[in-house]
C-alpha cells in the first residue's frame, strides 16, 4: 500500500501566546483533494507553511510520500505551492515561469521545457509561453501559477487560496476547471480555503479548521449535509441553527422544510435578494429565516405562510457557539 501523499501528525505552532495550530492531525492520499477549511486567523495558512516548509512547528511531524520532512527546506520537500497572489517571477516569461520549478529540482533544459509546456497545456495557456505576468490577466495568471506546481512533478501540491483575488464569475468557471486538472496530474491536494463553496465543489474531504484547532474532518458532503456542532453549522452556511434547552441547538435543513403544508404561520419580516425574498417566521421550534422565489412567496396570506418542518430531519447538535 502506498503512502498518503500528506501525513501530519500532531503538528502545534505558536507565535508568542498565540496559539496558530494545535495538535493538528490530517492525512491526504495520493490523488485526493482534501480542502482546510475555515475563517480568518484560524491557522489554517499556517499549517500549509509549515507544510512547505515556510514555518517550523513547534511540535509534531511532517511526512511527505511517507518521508519525514520536518527538519527539512523548502527545497527539499518536493511540493508545488500556489500562493494567494500566485508569485509569479515578473521579469521572466510564462514559459520561463514555469519552467523555473522542474530546473530548480535539476531537470535539464530541454526536460524542463518540455514539462513546462505540457504543464500549460493542461491548464489551456499553451498559446502564451512568451507573455510577461504583467500581460496576463488575473484568470491567466492564476492558470500559470498552477502550471508552475504541477510542472514540477511534485507529489504534492499546496494551494493557499487560490481563487480569492478574482471576481465570482470568474472563480464559479475556474472551480471546474481545477476539478479536472486535479483529477489528471494526480497528485495529492491541500487546498486552503475560507470559501465553503469553493471546498465542496474541489475537495473529496473537508478539514473544517477553529482557532487552531480541527473541529471535523470527513467527506465533503457528509460534514455539509451533518455538521459536528452548531458552530460548524453556522460557518458552513446553514441559516437556520436554533439554540435549544441544555447547551444544544437544532439545526433545521432546508430540505426538512415543506411550503404549503401544515399550519399557517406569522411572518414577522420580509428583506427583497436578488433571487427572491428572505422571510422570518415564527415556528414552534424556533424563528426561521427562509429564503422565497417569487412562486414561493406568493402563497403567504395576510401575513402568513403556511408550512411543516419535518422533525425527523431536524439535527441536535452541542452549542459551541460564542456566548451560547
């Protein structure tokens, strides 16, 4: 059986009292993309360095392709890293950028071209080899900082981000697009990310990442669909998480709720979105916030809405959430 292409095991780090990443745990298997996922200032940036060897840990070990890195460069750990504002070398071509990752590994030239090229064609710049990154847009640049790390074989690749400093438009076509580039190089992915819809849309499994901390690790669509927490819940988008009796909380799907059945039910706010309108309403569980199409809100009647909630879809989840 071959090894992960990412073990950590136990990795703690520190800047003075603050405490960036504690007793942190995580594997990614050779060709999986397991996304670390969590707000700002949570530590997930810094398990990715010290990964790439940017930070020491404090505490714990590092282990690429089943060999132990901890002590090790950057240089020397054989990863591909994407950075959040990609790095590219401004005095060099396209191609020279992405040839500079297989040369510094010791591939000649030629090799290096060569990879370098195959590398662009993947990612569909094959036809901008003797751009300059000042001519590129932000969409192709992103592109060609992508080909650098996987043009150098690398078994890993670090991505911090990658998607943030461009427009949703282009962020919804690019997230397709690193899908299938994932699934050709085949290398193990350790994607950083805030953005919960980038994470479900890439990675295979989520590491859902607060104040240093992994609070659940597991498959992308089973941490969405049965968080571990109210906490979790509340970051992954869930709008409805009612506090409940005894330091719990119920958190009501948007599937378990069924317009046009059961009683009709006061609405105590309307808010007109772009798609629709987002309406309060009073539950005996607790107050809902829904969010209506045009069709949907048509059927609420002299201030009320006529719904059910079907109850055995409803999670009980531990409230951890602040000042809960």
């Amino acid at each position: 059986m071959s090894s992960p292409a990412l073990a950590l095991h136990h990795l703690s780090k520190r800047y003075g009292s603050t405490v960036a990443a504690e007793d942190v745990s995580l594997t990614v298997g050779a060709g999986e993309t397991v996304a670390l996922l969590g707000p700002s200032g949570c530590g997930k940036s810094t398990v990715l360095r010290c990964v790439a060897g940017l930070e020491r840990p404090d505490a714990g070990r590092v282990e690429i392709g089943g060999r132990d890195v901890t002590p090790l460069p950057p240089e020397a750990r054989h990863v591909g890293l994407v950075f959040q504002d990609y790095a590219l070398f401004p005095h060099l071509s396209v191609l020279g950028n992405v040839t500079y990752g297989p040369r510094m590994r010791g591939a000649r030239r030629a090799q290096a071209e060569g990879r370098a090229r195959e590398a662009l064609a993947l990612v569909g710049l094959e036809a901008l080899t003797g751009r300059t990154p000042a001519q590129l847009s932000g969409g192709q640049a992103q592109r060609v900082a992508l080909a650098r790390a996987v043009a150098t074989g690398s078994p890993l690749l670090l991505l911090d981000e990658p998607l943030s400093n461009l427009d949703e438009q282009l962020r919804a076509r690019l997230r397709s697009d690193l899908r299938a580039l994932f699934g050709q190089v085949g290398a193990g992915v350790l994607l950083v990310t805030h953005d919960q819809r980038e994470a479900l849309a890439l990675a295979a499994r989520v590491a859902v990442m607060r104040a240093g901390r992994l609070v659940q690790v597991g498959g992308a669509a089973e941490v969405f669909a049965r968080p571990a927490t109210a906490w979790v819940a509340a970051f992954l988008g869930h709008t409805n998480v009612l506090t409940a009796p005894g330091g719990l909380a119920r958190l009501v799907p948007e599937g378990a709720v069924r317009l046009g059945k059961g009683n009709p039910l006061p609405v105590t706010a309307y808010q007109p979105t772009d798609t629709g309108t987002e309406v309060t309403v009073v539950h005996p569980l607790g107050t809902l916030t829904l969010h209506l199409s045009p069709r949907e809100a048509g059927g609420i009647d002299e201030g009320r809405l006529r719904l059910s909630v079907d109850e055995g879809r409803v999670l009980t989840l531990p409230d951890d959430r602040e000042g809960a």
